[in-house]
C-alpha cells in the first residue's frame, strides 16, 4: 500500500504589491522633483505682456502636473494595500485547508502503521500456528504423553492468537478505509478549494493590472490636457503685442530730445547751430517689426501671427 499526499503549495503571488509601492515611490519622487523645479528656478520673471502670462499659466501647469504624479503615486499605494489584502485573505484560507489536509494526512499514516503493525503480527501468528501444527505431525509417534499434550495446548493457543490477530488485522484493514474515504473527501474538497482560489487570484491579477494601465493612461491623458493650456496659452503669445507694451512702458516721450545747440561765451544771446550741420525734421516712426530669422523647419512648431511659435 502506497500513500500519496496533495501538494498543497500554489504558485506565488506576483509581487505586484512590491512592484506598486516602488512605482507609487518612483511617482511621488517625480512629482515632488517637478514641483522643487517648478518652485525653485522659476522662468521667465523678467519677461512681459503675453508671453509673462502664457509662462505663467506652464509653471501652474506644470504644478499640477507633479500634484498629478503625486496623487497618482497614492492611488497606487492604495491599489497596491487591496493587493496585500488579498494576498492575505488567500493565503489565511489556504493555510486552514492545509491544516485539515495535514490532519488527515496524519491520521491515515498512523492507521496505515497500525494497519501494517496488525498485519505483521498476524503473518506471524499465522506462521507459529503452523509451526505448532508441524510440531504436532513430527510427534505423532512420541509415546510421551505429556510432551504431546504441551504440543496440542500449544497448537490451540496459536489457533486462538491467530483468530483474534486475524479480527484485529480485519478492523484495522476496515478503520483504514473509513480513513482513507474520509482523506479522500477532505482532498477533493481541497483541489476544489485550491481550483476556485486559483481562479480568483487570476481573475485579480488580471483585472488589477488592466486598472494600473487604465490609471497610467488617465495621468497621460490629464498630463496632455494641462500641457493643452499650455499650448493655448502659447498660441495667444504676440510678439507684436509685447514688444508695443515695452515701448509704452519704457518710452520718455513722443519726440526725440531737443538739440544741444552752441553758446557763445561772449555773446550768449547769440545762439546758432553748428557749422554745416542744420536742425532736421524729427525722426519718423519706427516701420514693421522684423521677422525672427531663426524659424525652425520642425512641422511640430506652426506659425502665429507670422511668427514661429510651438504649437504641437
């Protein structure tokens, strides 16, 4: 008779619990980076108009960008903590089957080993029964009474040990059965168990992974969106405007400094401009704005008010 036990050990679960807090690590450093970056070195203090604005609304942008990953770095911690949950309730329910399984397993040994103990004893109950029943033969002619009624009391004690070996070996042979039905019930119940746990954690896995891409897809989508009024921001950027803005915030005036003329030391009253050189007209308004010569070939940049500004 041969026993077999169910290899109760189930394939680990995939270490996404240590894998999500590593990205959710990885995330939050990110967003804490960007955000440092973002606060620290600021751009563009000393710009104007329209471009102040529009880098003004990248470094909002930007902020909530990294406010993004951090969140973002959370809600993986989050999924992660239901992960370790799980693994946990699973593993607290495999351990119970295992402990029923061992139990069982425990009992049908010590029964197959009272069992095998019953047998030896009645093969060799058996065997000096027969001994007995050869020393009685071998003595037929012995004219010693007394030595073949030792022999005949011999033979009767040895019939009665192996009828009693036999019924012990027969109820242990029977208990063993009952034994083992029950170990076989306990281990159907078991692969069963072990089948239907399986499945959830698949079923699980699967489904926590799909909703971490899910996740990582929404924080491109919602990156995109805020680098979207970014790019807006950029498109209502006038190089026209805030050079007219300068001008209006820097200029002395609307004519040009009066002539320094020459004076006379001796004669103050006459005041006349120097030889060859007479006072002109004032200078005439500034013409177009000059185009910027450094316009790029990349189609990802796009023109705007005939000038290059990145659009995509």
């Amino acid at each position: 008779m041969h026993l077999f036990l169910l290899d109760t050990s189930l394939p680990p679960l995939p270490k996404l619990v240590d894998r999500g807090d590593t990205r959710a690590s990885i995330e939050e450093k990110y967003g804490k980076d960007l955000l440092n970056l973002s606060r620290k070195k600021p751009c563009g203090q000393l710009e104007i108009n329209t471009l102040k604005q529009a880098l003004e609304v990248f470094k909002k942008q930007v902020d909530s960008v990294a406010q993004c990953h951090i969140q973002l770095a959370q809600t993986l911690r989050d999924e992660a903590r239901k992960m370790e949950e799980f693994r946990e309730k699973q593993k607290l329910q495999r351990k119970k089957t295992e402990l029923i399984m061992d139990a069982a397993h425990k009992q049908r040994s010590l029964q197959f080993k009272k069992t095998m103990d019953a047998k030896k004893t009645y093969v060799q109950k058996c065997r000096d029964k027969d001994e007995a029943e050869q020393a009685v033969h071998r003595s037929a002619n012995v004219v010693n009474p007394r030595q073949q009624e030792k022999l005949f009391v011999k033979l009767a004690t040895s019939k009665t040990a192996v009828e009693d070996s036999d019924k012990a070996y027969m109820m242990h042979i029977n208990t063993l059965d009952k034994v083992r039905e029950d170990w076989q019930i306990e281990h159907i119940k078991a692969c069963e168990m072990f089948e239907a746990q399986e499945c959830e954690r698949i079923n699980f896995f699967r489904n926590a992974l799909w909703l971490h891409m899910n996740q990582l897809s929404q924080q491109c989508v919602t990156s995109d969106e805020m680098y979207e009024e970014v790019r807006k921001s950029l498109e209502a950027c006038s190089i026209e405007k805030d050079i007219e803005y300068f001008v209006n915030q820097q200029k002395t005036g609307q004519t040009p400094p009066a002539r320094i003329v020459y004076e006379n030391f001796y004669c103050p009253q006459k005041n006349t401009a120097p030889q060859g050189k007479a006072p002109g007209p004032n200078l005439p308004r500034r013409g177009p704005l000059p185009v910027p010569k450094s316009l790029p070939d990349n189609p990802d940049y796009s023109l705007i008010d005939n000038y290059s500004l990145i659009y995509q």
